[in-house]
C-alpha cells in the first residue's frame, strides 16, 4: 500500500484519503475543529495547516515542498505515495499559535462557569498549541445568548465559527435550521426567523460543538465533567441498537451520549434516545416486593413474596391449568433465557410469549434517502428479536406467542382459557398495558416483574421490582440483527433486582427441599448472583441454535488509558 510520512511516523493509506485522516486513524495528533468524519470538509479553522512535502515527477521524484511551501489544510490535502507532512516545524507551529490568538480575542473568560470547561478543545489546543499571554488589548465583542429550540441554548461569545453545526443541519438531520448571519467579526450562529432547532436529531449539535457554545439545557450547570464516569451501554428504549455512553456519578444517571459505531449509529444518536431514559429515576419507580394479603396488595421481603409466587403459579399447575410467561422485549437475552427456563420448570407446557412491541411512527433515515445513513426506527423495543430468538430455542423452535395471540391464550373475547397462572414483565419506560390485557387476567394468579408503577400493580398477586438496562448487563438485539452486549452503568436502586437475578432466586427457591419460610429463605441466601457472560455460556451449552451468543455478540471496545499531559512528581 502507498505510504505517508507525518511528523516522522509513517503511516499505510488509501488512496482518496486526507492527509488529517490518516493521521487521525494512526494516533498522530493534528489539532482540528472544523473537520469531522460525518460533514464535508470546509477546512475554515486553518488550525491543521502544515508543511507538505511530496516526490516531484518532473525531478526524479525528489522531494520538493507542495505550492512552493505554502502550508497547506491537512483536512483537504489528498494523501500521496512518498509524501512528507510536518506539523512541527516552526512555520506549521507559528500558525497554530497565530490561529489560537485569533480565535481568543472576543472569547470570553468564563471556562470556570462553562459546561464544557474539561472537555473543551479549546482549552486543551490553547494549552498544546497557543501562547502563553494575550497580546489583546482591545474591547471584545460581545454577544448575545440565544433559545435555539427545546434542548438546545447557543452562548455565541464562546462560538469559533467552525460550522459544524450548520453543515450538520443542512447534511444530516436535511431540517436546515442554523445558518452563519453576519460578516467579520460579527459573524455568528444563528435560526432562521421562526424556524427552531427542533427535529429528531436537534441535540447531536450539541456533541459536534467542539466548543461550550451550543449546550444541552438538560445538562446546564448539572455537573461537572470530571466528576462523571463513562459506561458503554446501547440504546435500551428502540429498535436501534444505537451505541451510547451512560455518563454518571454517585449511582445517578445526568446524560447520554453518543459512541460512534459506523455499522451502527455512525457518531449520532436521536433525541429520543438522549432523553428518553429518566424513568431509570422516576419516582414512580417499584422499590419493594409486595404481595396480596386478604385481598390488599402490602409491602414484603422477597423470601414471602417469592413463597406466593412458586406456591400460586404451581399450585395453577396442579390443579390442570397452564402456566404464561410474557417476556418483555425491553429485557435482554440473558434475562428472557433465565424466565423461559424457570417456566419450563414449573410447567413444561407453559406457553411462552413475547411482550408487546410499541411503534410509534415510521422509520426514517438520514439523510434522506441514504441507504447507509444513521436510521431511526418507529419500533419502540430493544430487544424484540433476541426474546423471540432465545424463547423459540426453549420451545424447540416454535410456539412462541405474540402479544396479540397470548391474550387469546388468556381468553379474551371467549373468557374461556386454561391458563391458570401468568409471570408478567414489563420494565417499558412508561404505561404499557392495555384494558384487553388486565381484562384477560381475571381469576388467574398473577406475578408481576416490572419497575414503573401502573394499573397492573392492582391486577397481580405478587409484584417484584424489576431493574432498568443502566443497572443491569447483557445483550440486545437490535433491528439489523446484531447481538451488542452492554455494561452495567450504575446500582440498582434500593430494593430492586435485576429480572435475571429474580429468575434464578425463584428457581433456587424453588429447588429447595425445606419447607416453610425459613427453609425457603435459606435457599433464597444460596442463590447464585445474575452474570450475564455466565447465562450465555449456559445459553450456548444447553442449546445450539443459541451458540451464536459466544460467537457473535459484539463487546465495547476497551477504551485505552488517557495519560496526563503534565508532569507530575511526587513532593
């Protein structure tokens, strides 16, 4: 392959490649603000000019500067078999500095309020690459604040006017709301009159923003960067699969952001996906088991409420009934493996069925018309595919329910069914149970595993607080079929437990051979914990059709360690 020397290291391209891609793919460092992987080149911050030498044809391929030595944007610069790129030498560093000046005189002093204050690359190039002092004496000029749309606030004294934004607008989301008004100094990010910064996609700005102009007003003021830990997780509310960063502190959750997967999400994330996650800390969360006690749901510890719910669903059994098993396809694969095997146990004619699958609209790619765009999916579940998949492996290959077919199975319209218990799982982000299916429950013993509050609560027997995917690992399947697995980004709230751990207590609970609630407890104790890696091992022994969840499940990559630009010495 044809090779390019940067700053001494030499580096394999493709041809039609830049000069500032290669060198951003082999770890050698440019400084850049305008560029980005997913906009067209502009190259407006002139930051990334270097020195470009390449063999002359015309002169026995010696080497001779490019344009007479003028430096030359490394973003928009064609790599070339032979070529030498400095970026260290003392013209490249004399525009950097100059470049840093520039875009400091009217920039405000504020990065001790500024939300971006720790991620900013200003603050990092201006320590890498600008002067020590400012040789500005003159009046900055100032400028105003601005309401862009419902998430989104500009602070247009901090902007650099690297249009990443606007390209994004205009290339990406094809809403094209943001515009570049003014001339000079008076240059400026701004709406065109009466249109918001309002589509699907309105928050990835804030991402592109390589500065504290454009910021999330969700995060405003919120936390500081330095204070919050990265988990790689995936979209845990659509079809997606998008790949994301869970950003917390102290067990609580203050944003999403995207992980860039170019097979998957490429470096954006919906709107909905950024801020559709906070009912991992709703109030209206389940915290405690509960269990009915002459007729009145009350509060339990898990050893009762996991008695009642072995004792009703078996005792359904016993008496000729069938045993239904709902498995929400907000669950992963882990999970809905654990309950299908549990109702097995129970029942080895229980019926297992698949949740329902919320849609909401139709799916939508951008841009427009791409087939290889970021797409948004109208289907509301993240794991559709991957219960069914697990729960057919279980069944032998068929007789898996859909939600629809399930209630027939529960007797709606004829009243008339032979299921005699029913395990429910919810964990949806919101209400989800429809009239059909709490009509449909009526004298059946029901278990209820959910984690928000609703109107199934009243309807069930025994209810067991569930656990979120932030609080839990395992893996999804998204709508292109890919198995992506996730981390476990912070504790379960109090009280609660993941699905997979309530499956695996009930199955050692049941197990036990004593009798009554201390027997019953002590297995509780001897339960193993949930491991998710451990359930897919255990997935792919007991059934081959589920081999490929060691095989094929992609892993977030391990993110190496950032080292601290300064030296430190031990006093």
């Amino acid at each position: 392959m044809p090779k390019i020397t940067i700053n001494g290291v030499v580096r394999e391209f493709k041809p039609g490649q830049m000069i500032l891609q290669v060198a951003n793919e082999g770890a050698v460092d440019i400084p850049q603000y305008c560029y980005h992987d997913g906009l067209s080149i502009v190259a407006s911050c002139r930051i990334c000019l270097a020195e470009v030498w390449a063999p002359n044809p015309r002169n026995n391929n010696a080497l001779e500067p490019l344009m007479g030595g003028k430096l030359m944007p490394t973003c928009q610069t064609p790599c070339s078999d032979g070529m030498v790129v400095y970026t260290d030498s003392p013209k490249s560093v004399a525009n950097q500095k100059a470049v840093m000046e520039y875009l400091l005189i009217n920039h405000p002093l504020d990065c001790p309020v500024c939300d971006q204050a720790g991620e900013c690359t200003l603050q990092d190039f201006s320590y890498e690459y600008g002067r020590g002092v400012s040789r500005f004496e003159e009046q900055k000029v100032k400028q105003p604040k601005k309401d862009l749309g419902p998430h989104v606030y500009l602070y247009s004294d901090r902007c650099i006017m690297c249009t990443r934004c606007v390209r994004f607008t205009r290339e990406v989301a094809g809403s094209s709301e943001l515009m570049v008004a003014g001339r000079g100094n008076k240059e400026e990010i701004d709406v065109f009159p009466g249109q918001a910064l309002d589509n699907e996609l309105s928050a990835n700005v804030v991402d592109l923003c390589p500065v504290g102009a454009l910021l999330d007003k969700d995060f405003l003021f919120a936390q500081r960067v330095w204070f919050l830990k990265r988990t790689p997780s995936i979209d845990g509310i659509t079809a997606s699969g998008d790949n994301i960063f869970i950003e917390h502190n102290e067990g609580k959750v203050y944003r999403i952001k995207p992980r860039t997967n170019p097979a998957v999400n490429k470096w954006w994330i919906t709107d909905e996906v950024r801020y559709g996650w906070k009912h991992v800390q709703s109030d209206a969360r389940l915290r405690s088991p509960m269990r009915r006690m002459h007729g009145v749901l009350t509060e339990s510890d898990y050893s009762r409420a996991y008695d009642d719910a072995i004792a009703g669903m078996e005792g359904a059994v016993r008496s000729g009934k069938r045993l239904l098993v709902m498995v929400s396809p907000m669950l992963s694969c882990e999970e809905a493996y654990l309950l299908g095997t549990l109702a097995r146990a129970i029942d080895p004619r229980a019926v297992l069925a698949v949740g329902p699958v919320p849609m909401k609209g139709e799916d939508k790619t951008f841009p427009a018309g791409d087939a290889n765009g970021f797409k948004m999916y109208a289907e509301k579940a993240p794991n559709a595919r991957g219960v069914r998949r697990v729960l057919e492996a279980i069944a032998g290959g068929s007789g898996v329910q859909s939600f629809e077919e399930s209630l027939r199975s529960l007797g709606r319209g004829s009243g008339s069914s032979d299921i005699g218990a029913v395990l429910l799982t919810g964990n949806y982000p919101s209400a989800w149970a429809t009239d059909d299916l709490i009509n449909s429950l009526g004298g059946k013993f029901v278990t209820l595993i959910d984690t928000l509050g609703s109107s199934l609560v009243d309807a069930s027997s025994v209810v067991l607080p569930g656990a979120t995917w932030m609080e839990k690992s395992g893996c999804f399947e998204n709508a292109r079929n890919m198995l992506q697995h996730f981390e476990q980004a912070i504790p379960v709230i109090e009280m609660a437990k993941s699905e997979g751990q309530i499956a695996m207590d009930l199955a050692a609970h049941r197990q036990h051979d004593g009798k009554g609630v201390s027997g019953r407890g002590a297995a509780h104790a001897s339960a193993r914990l949930f491991n998710a890696a451990d359930v897919r091992r255990s997935m792919a022994d007991s059934h081959s059709t589920l081999s490929v969840f060691l095989t094929d499940v992609a892993v977030p990559a391990t993110g190496s360690l950032a080292e601290a630009d300064m030296q430190v010495v031990e006093l």
